[in-house]
C-alpha cells in the first residue's frame, strides 16, 4: 500500500519522487506501444482497403449472367466469393474500429491526461512549497517585542501558505495513486479486450468460410470435371486437325490425278442414292421449321460487267432450297478461319455449322455482310461447261434471270457441290409444294432462320437475336424501355442512399448507442447503426438481425428497401423495441405498472441503462442481447391470433407499414395466414378493398362475392401486390412470407403483379427467388400472361420470367 504515511518527511518526499521517475518510465513506454498500436490499426485500414479492391475486382472480372465472356470462364459462380470476401472484410474493419477504441484511445487518454495530471500537479507543489517555505521563514524571523498587528499579518499567511502547500501535496498524491491504481488493471483490461475483438473476427470469418466450404468444394469439383473434360476436348480438336489436312492430301493428291471425263454427257455429276437420301431428309426438316445448312464454304464468283474479275464469296446453301452468299469476307476477331473447313458432315448437321449460318445469315453488321439471294434453284439447271472458262474446277448455275460462273477450290469442292446442289434441285422437284419453300429469300427470312436454329444453340444465339430484334426495331419496347430505365437511374441516384434514410426521424443517431452519423443499418429491424453496434448485431444471427452497410453493400440498397426504411426510422422502431424501457436517466429498477408486466427474472434487464457510445462493448452486448432476442422491453400483445390476424390484415389492405411491423414485434401472428383464416369474408374490409381494385361502395352482394371469391386462399403477400406499395412487400418478404403461395386458382404473387401490370414488383418478387414456371389452373405461368398483355416495356423483367 502506498502512503501509509500522509505526513510531510524526507521519506514521503522520496516516495513521491519514486513514483514520479515511474510514472515518466510508463508514460515511455505507453508512447512506444502507442505508435504500435497505431500503425496496427493503418495496417488493419489499409488490408480492409485490399480486401474490398479484391472483392471489386473480382466481381468486375466475374462480370454476370448476361456476360457471354464471363459465363464462359464461371464468372456467374464466383459472385458468392465476391460477397464472403466483402464480408471478411467488413470483419476486419469491424475489427480496426474496435481496437483504436478499446486499445488506441485508451493509451492516448493515459498518456496525455492520466500522466499530464501528475506533471500539473508536481509544478503546482513544487510552487506551493517555496510559497509556504518563506512565509514559514518571515514568521519564524519575528522578534520577541514586534507589534501584535504584524505578527497577526504573518501567521495568517503563514496558515494560508500551509494550506496551500498541503491541497497541492495532497493533488499530487492523488494523481500518482491514480497511475498506480489504473496500472492494475487498465492494460489489462485493453489488451484483453483487443485478444477478445481478435477472437471474434476470426470466429465471424471461420463461421462464414465453414459455410461456404461445401459450395468451395462443389466448385474444385466442377473445375476439374472442367479441366478434364477441356483436355478431352483439346486432344479431340488436335486428332479432327490432323484428320483434317489428312484429309486435304487426299483431296490434293485425288484433284491432280483426275480425269477429265468423269462427268456425264449432259455436264450433270452422277448423285449416289444415299447422298440424295441424306439430302430430302435435310430438306423434310425445313418443312418442319428447322433450317438446316446443307454446304457452305468459299466459292470464287465471276462478275457479270465487262472486266469479268472473280471475287471470292462466302456461299451457304440451306434445307430451304436457298442459295445465297455474303457481300463480305467474313473476320473473326478472335477466332480461326472458317473460310477452309468443310461442313461437319455432309449435312451440317454439327453444332458449329448450325451456329456459324445461324450468325451469319441473322446477325447484320452493314451492308456489305447482307446475305444475297443468288438464284431460285426450282427452276435452275447446273452445268460444267469449261469453254466458258480457261480455269479450273469451275462450274455454271444457269437460271432464267442470270447464269453464275463459280470456281471451287479443288476437284473434290468441285464435285461436293455440284452433288449437293443437284440434290437440292431433285429434291424441290420431287416436292409436293416446293413454291412454299421458295416464296421467301434469306433477307426477309433472317428472323425465321435464327429463330428456328437457335432452338439448339441456348443462350448465345439468344443474345445474338435479342441484339438484332433491337436494332431492327428502333421505336419498340425494348429501345423505349431502356432510356426510361437510365432516366429512372439517374433520377434515383442524384441523393445518395445514406443522406436520404438519415433524413427519416431518428436516423440522425444510432439507434442503440446514439453514436451520431450512423452508416450501418438492420435490413429486417429497419435501424440505422454505428458500426460498433453492427458488430453486435451481426452476432445475433440473420435470423434476428441482417446488418448492412449503407456506404459498402451498394446492390443491398433497392428501391423497395429504401421506401421501407423511409416509413420506418429509429425513432419509430425503438417505440416497438423499447417500449417498456425506463425513461428516467439513471435507469434505476421502478415499482410502477409497466414494470410489473415483466416477469421477475426480467427484472434486472429493466435496471439497465441504455448504452452510450464511449461504453464498453460488453454493455451494448447485453443490452442489444435483451432488447432483441429476448425481447425483454417489447410489450406483447395479449390478444387472441384471430383478432392480430384480423388486424394485419387491414393493416396491409390500408398500407400501413408501421402498424404491420408493430403487430410482427409484438406479437406472434403468422406472416403466411390464408384470408379464410381471417373471418373477414365480408363487412367493411370488403369495402375499402373494391374500393381499392374499382368497386364502388354501391357494389351489389353478387359484387361482394365475386371479390369475396377472387381473395379465396390469398395470403397476405397476395394481397399487398394488390394494394401496397413496394416497401410493404419487402417488409413482408424480410420476415418470411412464402413468395410462392398460391390462392384458390393456384396463382401466386407474381401472378398477380403481371396481372395488375406492377412490373417492379414482379421484377422484386423475381430477384428474390419467385418461380416463374408455376402454372395456375388455367396453365398459365406468369410468363405467359406478361407476354399476352403485351405492354412491358422492362427487358431485364422479362429476361427474368424467361430464365
């Protein structure tokens, strides 16, 4: 114990001086370990500055799922990475904001208050005690026969000096008991603390990454199937490239040993049955409505002026009896030459081949990549007249209109496309009605093409003719709804997210500490928080409170989302959450009616204060921890289910979020209830509903049973993409309700939002896991009503319904 002794001596001035020489060695080392702190917690800011870079460049390499680039490599997969990594760095900010508190505001209060105080108090004794030594020197000094006046003068500033001298002795006693006093207890305590916010963050990150490890795993699984099934493919292509130019020896070999009399009497090459076979079956497809490409390939074109120069063309002819060919070489930026290789087989019927003339004849860049019909081949004849050229492997198309020079690439190319050719003239021949397949030509039939082919090719093909229908419709839906969307972006963007929910009463604070500027919020409790308190609240679980930044969870902040915060606010919410809380201050236990409510062993809850936002983690734990999950300050509402029931649902039908989320706090009403479960079959609700949905209030009994009917087995998410707006649905969907229920005549919301012709609505529904392929009782999926209504104008909705 120090100071035993209070009196001034030589060894209490030692003492002193001891302790002060202490107190400077701590306020040394206080400061060295300060700085470490310090630059732990930088570095601590600048890996949350790493880990969110990472996470955004991931998702802007992993692009989307209208990404062709992306989906290709898996960047779609990777979005779940993107969000644990977001996360795992939310963590380690969470982790910084609590050690500068805990441990870096701590050091730096100890240094310059704590240590400051004894510095202040040594000089202010240090000059107490020359002030008392000389007046303790003029009294003593007096001699025997001097006035009584002056010696009173003297002893009181003798007594006034003294005092002095002992308040600053006692000051610095103080101060120095203060230093050895918190050197028990105050490092320790910052340190543990810091060990204690350490353990939490690598608790969040192992629980979050624990979760994640069977979707990781499922993901390694993937990628090596990948991996395995891309070295199959690549030795596969590396034994087609050999067979390949095999291949082409032969043809070369075969060409310069040819004999020039191969050809019949009349120029026409001998078609072998099997061949002619193969080639009416292809073209039976096209009266089915599946275009085929029967051959296709260069062909060097003699023009008709008088220079007659040749020109090489890229040439298709397709199960339609159409043969055309393009204006322009075509260029692939990235990928081979098709201009060589020969069909998949001798009827095109490979993937490859179907998706290079699908591209070609449906997506047009400019004039000069236009498909050009060349020749009606129903009334066409193929000839091999070498007169008309002194080149090789040519060959002629004569038609009434115009006869075509072509030149092929070698022999074989020679005869494979007279042979397909003259099958295809068979063929039309023999047809029944061969003029059906032959009043359409490539261009007016580009759309037709690409629709049928791209029954097989899936989504790649898709976005090529989305592409193709926008540009050929400049004053459609698509187009128009595009610019309102970008309108409608830049409109809602002019205010930030977090200026606008800190305008709604109470917002200004967080809702626990009062910590002011509040930049995190409880998607579900819809209250802002500091960032501390977020911590707390995200160890409550998802399934009390969802915790997300206003300034970092950027996709989190929808429009519906915004709108239910708006209605709600801190201010609003803790009335709910804390409505049997202490008023008075000091927070002491009170004896009044509302405290009675609480069962006794909630009694010490109500002798908590709130917290304040210099107060120690552990307190805001227990009171969030009482407030939240035990619902200790909650008033419970004591009436039957019928009547919440009841209650709930006029308190959707009139839109009133506050009261539907006090109704849900306090009470334990089922978010699913069917309307039968109501006992409102008629009476008033009926009223103020078909006012609602265009029933007057002079609506007749056979009215009121056809709307008593049309609400049959609705539930209340049904009814609120009735009459609610979009913050109602989202405050039903953050506490559970079933986005796939169905009424009487099996339709679900989603149903209902493209009846009602509320898009966003229907597009909310979608992104959070509505089925689109439900069907009702007529067979009809919501898809199919959005298409026969004809007015969305939303691409993405649906992209959405179609997925």
């Amino acid at each position: 114990m120090f100071f035993a002794k209070l009196d001034d001596s030589p060894m209490f001035r030692e003492q002193i001086q001891s302790l002060e020489e202490s107190a400077e060695l701590l306020r040394d080392r206080c400061l060295k370990f300060y700085k470490g702190c310090h630059k732990y917690t930088e570095g601590l800011g600048e890996g949350y500055d790493g880990d969110i870079a990472f996470a955004s460049s991931l998702e802007m390499f992993g692009g989307g799922h209208n990404d062709p680039i992306s989906v290709a490599f898996g960047g779609p997969v990777m979005t779940k990475f993107t969000i644990a990594l977001r996360e795992i760095g939310t963590y380690k900010e969470v982790l910084r904001s609590q050690i500068e508190h805990i441990l870096n505001d701590r050091l730096l209060q100890f240094v310059e208050i704590d240590l400051h105080e004894v510095k202040d108090a040594r000089k202010v004794f240090d000059k107490a005690c020359i002030q008392y030594d000389q007046a303790r020197e003029r009294y003593l000094s007096l001699k025997k026969g001097t006035k009584a006046d002056i010696v009173t003068v003297l002893e009181d500033e003798l007594y006034s000096a003294r005092s002095s001298f002992e308040q600053a002795r006692f000051n610095l006693v103080t101060a120095l008991s203060n230093i050895e006093a918190k050197k028990r207890f105050e490092f320790l305590e910052a340190v543990s603390g810091t060990m204690d916010a350490h353990l939490r963050y690598f608790k969040q990150g192992y629980e979050l990454l624990h979760q994640m490890e069977p979707y990781i795993h499922q993901v390694l699984a993937y990628a090596q199937q990948s991996r395995e099934r891309s070295n199959y493919e690549q030795a596969a292509l590396a034994e087609r490239m050999q067979e390949f130019k095999r291949q082409i020896d032969r043809e070369s070999r075969w060409s310069s040993n040819e004999s020039k009399d191969s050809a019949n009497a009349d120029g026409m090459q001998t078609i072998g049955r099997s061949s002619h076979k193969m080639i009416e079956a292809v073209m039976q497809s096209a009266a089915e409505g599946k275009v085929q490409t029967i051959r296709q390939g260069y062909l060097s074109k003699r023009s008709s002026n008088l220079r007659g120069d040749w020109k090489r063309r890229f040439f298709v002819l397709d199960s339609q009896g159409m043969l055309y060919y393009y204006r322009k070489e075509w260029s692939r930026p990235s990928g081979g030459n098709y201009s060589s290789q020969r069909d998949q087989s001798d009827h095109g019927s490979g993937l490859l081949s179907r998706w290079f003339s699908s591209h070609y004849h449906g997506v047009v860049h400019d004039d000069k990549s236009v498909p050009r019909h060349t020749v009606n081949l129903l009334t066409s004849t193929i000839k091999i007249d070498a007169d008309q050229s002194d080149l090789r492997f040519c060959f002629r198309i004569i038609s009434p209109a115009k006869n075509y020079t072509l030149q092929a690439e070698s022999a074989m190319d020679q005869m494979d496309w007279i042979e397909k050719i003259t099958g295809v003239i068979a063929s039309l021949l023999s047809s029944q009605s061969p003029e059906q397949r032959l009043l359409t030509s490539p261009t007016n039939s580009g759309h037709h093409r690409v629709v049928s082919e791209n029954s097989s090719l899936g989504n790649l093909d898709h976005a090529f003719y989305e592409d193709l229908l926008d540009k050929s419709s400049g004053t459609g839906n698509f187009r128009r709804s595009g610019r309102s969307l970008q309108h409608h972006k830049f409109n809602s963007k002019q205010e930030k997210t977090i200026d606008v929910l800190r305008k709604v009463p109470g917002n200004d604070a967080c809702a626990e500490c009062g910590a002011p500027e509040p930049d995190w919020a409880s998607l579900n409790l819809g209250v802002l928080l500091c960032i501390e308190c977020s911590g707390v609240h995200r160890n409550l679980g998802v399934h009390i409170s969802k915790v997300r930044s206003l300034t970092l969870d950027v996709r989190a902040w929808e429009p519906s989302v915004i709108n239910l915060f708006q209605s709600l606010g801190n201010s609003f919410a803790n009335s709910i959450w804390e409505e049997l809380f202490p008023s008075s201050s000091n927070a002491k236990c009170r004896d009044d009616s509302s405290s009675n409510e609480l069962d006794s062993s909630n009694q010490e809850h109500i002798c908590i204060s709130k917290p304040k936002h210099s107060d120690l983690i552990s307190a805001k734990e227990k009171f969030i921890h009482a407030k939240y999950a035990d619902k200790y300050f909650v008033r419970r509402r004591n009436t039957d289910q019928l009547s919440v029931a009841q209650q709930m649902w006029e308190s959707v039908s009139a839109n009133d979020k506050k009261a539907v989320y006090s109704h849900i706090v306090t009470s334990d009403v089922d978010i699913n209830i069917k309307f039968e479960q109501t006992d409102l079959n008629s009476g008033d609700f009926q009223l103020k509903s078909s006012n609602m949905n265009s029933f007057s209030s002079s609506s007749t009994n056979e009215d009121r049973n056809v709307l008593d009917e049309c609400f049959e087995g609705f539930s209340l998410l049904h009814l609120a993409c009735w009459t609610a707006d979009i913050g109602m649905i989202e405050l039903l969907l953050q506490y559970g309700a079933n986005l796939n229920s169905t009424d009487s005549r099996r339709r679900t919301p989603l149903h209902h939002c493209i009846l009602k012709g509320r898009h966003l609505f229907a597009k909310l529904l979608l992104s959070r896991g509505a089925d689109p392929h439900i069907a009702d009782e007529e067979g009809k999926t919501p898809l199919q009503y959005a298409i026969e209504s004809g007015d969305i104008d939303y691409e993405d909705l649906l992209a959405l319904l179609d997925r």
